[in-house]
C-alpha cells in the first residue's frame, strides 16, 4: 500500500462516459421496444373491441331467431286457421262473403307474416355474415398481438445482449487503461471544479 493521497486502491479507476454509439444504440432499443409494446397494446385493444362486437351480434342473432320462430309459430296458426275456416265454408255454405273476406284477411296476414319472417331471415344472415367478419377480424388481431409479443420478447433479449456487450466491453476498457497507465490519474477536471 502506497501512502500516496492520489492514488487509492481501493476505489476502481475512473472511466470516462460510454461512446456516443452505445448511448445511440440504447435509445434505439429502448424506442424500438416502445413502439412495440404500443402496437401490441392497440392490438389488444382491437381484439376486445371485436370481441365485444362479436358478442352483440350474437344476442341480436339469437334474438332474431327467438322472433323467427315465434312468427313461423304464427304462420303456422294462421295456416290452420285458415284452413278451419276453408273446412267451415265447406261445411256450410250459408255466410260464404263473410268467411271470402276472413280469408282474404287471413291470407294478408300470412302474407305479411311471410314478409316478416324473410326479412328477419335476411337479417340473420346479414348478422351471421356480419359475425363472420367480425371473427376474422378478431383472428387478425390476436396474431397481430402474437407477433408483437414475440418481437418484444425479441428485443428484451437483443437489449440484454447489448447491455452484456456493454459491460464486457466497459471491463475492457478498465484493463486497457489499467495496463497503458498504471500510474495513479488525478481527478477530472470537470470533478475538481
């Protein structure tokens, strides 16, 4: 041991900052992670929406079907009717204009139940159509979301080797400057002042 006040072993020599590359290369990285974490974020967000979407359109759909087949049901009641009051106008043939005007009601009716159940058949096909996309949509979000998870996943370890690079680097430097100048160094001067 040296009584030298300069010299202190104790404490590592002094290395000055890291170049301007390093320093470059890590705000790089850390941008690049950034932004990859953002799109993964608006994927997510995407997918949820379409999710969401998805649900609506399938209580809409089972909806509609609820509707379908409560009006078949009424179709069907009207059928029979219909064909009770054919039986009735067979049977007896004493009022025939009133039963002419109950069945030409009846067959209105049928007619606008029929109307009514083809457009909400059109109307499920358009929501299970709209569905469709929706899912597809929702597919390419979550692969969208994948991908961006495995490029984080990637740049984590691009940033770890870097860092590692880094460091080894940094140690190199310390041997070097220990070896080329084995001499005690002074203070900075930036660090007297």
């Amino acid at each position: 041991m040296s009584n030298d006040p300069i010299y202190d072993a104790s404490q590592p020599p002094s290395s000055g900052p890291a170049p301007l590359w390093v320093w470059l290369l890590v705000l790089a990285l850390g941008a690049v992670a950034a932004y990859a974490g953002y799109k993964a974020l608006d994927a997510h967000q995407q997918y949820l929406a379409g999710e969401s979407v998805r649900t609506d359109l399938a209580q809409q759909r089972d909806r509609l079907k609820a509707n379908v087949a409560d009006l078949t049901r009424q179709v069907e009641q009207a059928a029979s009717t219909r064909s009770e009051v054919e039986d009735a106008l067979k049977q007896s043939r004493a009022n025939t204009e009133a039963a002419s005007a109950q069945i030409a009601d009846l067959q209105k009716q049928v007619s606008g139940l029929q109307a009514d159940a083809a457009a909400l058949q059109q109307k499920v096909t358009d929501l299970e159509n709209g569905r469709s996309t929706v899912e597809a949509s929702a597919k390419e979000a979550a692969d969208a979301k994948d991908a961006a998870e495995k490029e984080v996943t990637a740049l984590k370890g691009q940033l770890a080797q870097t860092k590692k690079k880094l460091d080894q680097t940094s140690a190199e430097l310390a041997r070097e400057r220990a070896i080329v100048s084995p001499a005690p160094v002074g203070p900075p001067a930036e660090a007297a002042q």
